[in-house]
C-alpha cells in the first residue's frame, strides 16, 4: 500500500532503446538477416604466412594497420571493427553514467533520511522499514518514500524524494527537447524533498489555504496547482517584513486571520504568537535556506474534472517543499523544518491555530461557489446532450404534425415560415 503511493513518472525505456537502436546500426544491412554479421565472422581473423587477412590469391588488398598477435596464426585487427566498438563504447558509457546518477541520487536521499529517522521515529509510533538502514523505498532512480504514522494530530506523513534522473539521460534529453519546444520557464526536473502531513478529518475538513513561499520558487510552486487558485499572492514588502520575515518571502492566504494565526499579526502585536511557533525565527537561520514552500491546505493538487471532492473526501495536509541539502550538516539544519511542522500540527490540534466562526463561514461560502462552479463543469456535456435530445424530439413532432397536413395548409406553412426568415434577416440588415 506504501509502495502504491510512490510517485510515478512517465519515461522512455531508454536502456532498452539504447540497445534496440545498437541492434539497428549492426544489422542495417538487408542480407545481414542472411548472412552471419561482421562483427562476429570478423572478431578474429587467421593471420596467414605472406598474406593479408581473407586473401584469395594475390586479389585481396593488404592489410597494413594495428594488429595484436593472439595464439598461434589468429589476430585482431581493431581497424575491422570501427563501427561495433563504437556501439559497444555507447553502450558502456551509458551503463556508467546509470550507475552514477543512480549511486548519486541515492546518496542525496539517504543524507537527508538519515538525519530525520531519529526525529520521526521520536516524533511517530511507525516508521515503515524496507529492511534497509535509512527506511527509504525505492521507485526507480530517481523517486523515492519515508512514510510514518501514528501521532496525535497527523493521520500520516509522506516524505517523497523526487531527483534528477541523473540515471537517464535519455529522459533527460527527451525533457530539454520538451522544455526548448514549449518555451517553458521552468525545468521539468529538479531535486526536491516534500513533507506531506496530512491532517485528521474533521466535520467539514476546512483548513484554508495558506501558503509561505520563496519568491525563488513561487512560480514553480503556483504552476498547475488549483488549491492555491484560493489564496491571493501578497509579497508587498511591509507585510512580509512587519512580521519579521525577510523580502525572499511572499505571503498567499485566503483569509488575513489565517496569516495572523500562523506569522502573527504585524508588527509588535503579534510577537506573542510568532513566539508560540517559533516559524519566524526558524527562517532566520540556516534552515530557512532549504525551504522552497510551506502550503496548508484543504483542496486537491489539480482542478477536479468529475465534479467537486465531496467534504468527507477532502484531505487537510500541511505540506512542506525543500530543497535538497549537499552536506549532512545541512540536512541537519533541513530536518528542523521537519520538527517545525510537527510542533504547527500540534499547534492546529490544540487550539493555538484556529480560526473564528465568521471565518470559517466565509471558507465554507467559497468552497459552496467553486464546488457548484465545478459540477457545472462536470455536467455540461450531459446537459448539452439532454437539450439537444429535447431539441430533435421537439423537430421530430413538428414534422410529423406536418406531414399529417394537406397539401394546401403545407404550403401555407411553408410560405408563412418564408416570410418570417424574411423578416428575421430584414432585421438583422437594419
């Protein structure tokens, strides 16, 4: 069940493209399907006194390039086999660039899995373990998951590695090709660490939707995301830094209460609060440079095409971006975002992050609008479908009735239709 929530990628099965394309250029040759290929007759040649590899006679071409003497009268002349030490070169230095980026991306998850076990499991009950040493499950070469439960106030975690795929080049080829034709501003790939908590349910499980973003990574953070189409972006300077926060940072909520609760109010009236949570001082200090994102949230990742997420359906998480830390010094310092986010989810239980009743009303408001907004998007092709339905029936009865009329009251018919369409495009000349 773990292993199903892993997240998966599209890709090209390079390894087995590379070897099909290798397969290709050996046996370009249509007699070849016939014939035993050359590299094979050709691999190694019997070396014959006073004369060249294959001679016939004296009608064979010398052969005066590198030779290496093997055992007795058989050699190898390189020079015979260009092309399939090319392919095999190819080949080989794409089983080691696998082999490197695949080493290198696991290395960089273990660093950081290894510097949160020791919190996760003082901070939840289970850790799931794939019998390794950093509990790290494997989706590939480039995806991987920590998963952990058991706590008050967090039914789970997620903590997904998403990398380079420095073990395919070919993937990575394929998305600079994509990325150059679309003319996107951002890279398709890029290492990032996310903590997904997600919350218990509730009555109505609403949250609202915040957001703190590194203005570095806010258009990668808002692109193709529709719950935070909820928040308005305020990365105004006074509103940031009047809570203490540097100007890196820009602000996205969806009620001002809700960035009350979470950065305090400005200036010296909310010192009490950034106090209790500690998120402010937190970002001033080293841990604040590996955090790209921190989205609370109670909507889906993608706009809904079936209709709107029933309430019980819904999903609360608190969900945390970071960038990858080079150094197990620094994946130290990331970790203390890790044990940040839990002291905020104990802080969502138990009150010290809560949101008045008039607010809360107001959430549910929204949410009422996008979710009719939602099923009339859903049922827009049925509803079209039925008033085309209602429509044929309707022309289908009128024909009939007029079949049903003589000759003289048809052409009566006919004639009053004439003259209405008349005056219809009279009408619209004027």
């Amino acid at each position: 069940m773990v292993t199903n929530q892993l997240t998966s990628r599209s890709s090209w099965a390079s390894t087995g493209a590379v070897f099909a394309v290798c397969t290709m250029m050996l046996l370009a040759s249509p007699s070849s399907a016939f014939q035993m290929p050359s590299f094979l007759s050709q691999l190694i040649t019997i070396e014959r006194v006073n004369k060249p590899v294959g001679a016939v006679g004296s009608q064979a071409a010398p052969y005066d390039g590198l030779e290496f003497p093997l055992y007795g009268n058989f050699v190898f002349r390189p020079a015979l086999f260009w092309l399939e030490g090319g392919v095999l070169g190819f080949c080989l230095l794409f089983v080691l660039i696998h082999l490197v980026g695949k080493t290198r991306n696991r290395q960089m998850a273990s660093r950081f899995a290894d510097a949160a076990l020791p919190a996760l499991q003082q901070e939840f009950a289970a850790v799931a373990n794939d019998d390794g040493p950093s509990h790290l499950l494997w989706n590939g070469g480039n995806s991987a998951l920590m998963f952990a439960s058991g706590r008050r106030g967090c039914a789970s975690l997620h903590v997904t590695f998403d990398f380079i795929p420095r073990h395919d080049p070919m993937e990575i080829l394929f998305a600079f090709i994509k990325d150059t034709v679309m003319a996107s501003s951002t890279s398709s790939f890029r290492d990032a660490i996310t903590l997904t908590f997600t919350l218990p349910p509730t009555a109505d499980n609403i949250t609202g939707v915040f957001a703190l973003v590194n203005k570095g990574a806010l258009q990668t953070t808002r692109s193709g995301r529709f719950d935070l189409t909820f928040a308005k972006v305020n990365d105004s300077d006074t509103t940031v830094t009047s809570r203490g926060l540097s100007k890196q940072w820009a602000i996205m909520s969806e009620a001002p209460e809700l960035t009350d609760a979470i950065l305090g109010e400005a200036d010296q009236k909310g010192v009490a609060q950034r106090s209790k949570l500690g998120l402010v001082d937190l970002l001033a200090g080293q841990a604040g440079n590996f955090l790209d994102s921190l989205v609370l949230t109670d909507q889906p990742f993608t706009r809904p095409t079936n209709g709107p997420v029933p309430a019980e359906k819904r999903k609360r998480q608190l969900i945390l971006t970071l960038q990858v830390p080079t150094s197990r010094a620094d994946a130290q310092k990331a970790v203390e975002l890790l044990q940040f986010a839990c002291n905020l989810v104990d802080a969502m239980d138990t009150g010290v992050v809560k949101l008045r009743n008039e607010t809360m009303a107001k959430l549910r408001k929204t949410r009422a609008q996008v979710d009719k907004e939602l099923q009339e998007e859903a049922t827009k092709e049925e509803r079209e479908a039925e008033q085309e339905a209602k429509e044929e029936a309707k022309r289908k009865a009128e024909k009939e009735k007029f079949d049903k009329l003589s000759p003289a009251e048809q052409a009566k018919r006919k004639e009053v239709e004439r003259k209405r369409a008349m005056k219809k495009s009279a009408q619209r000349m004027r």
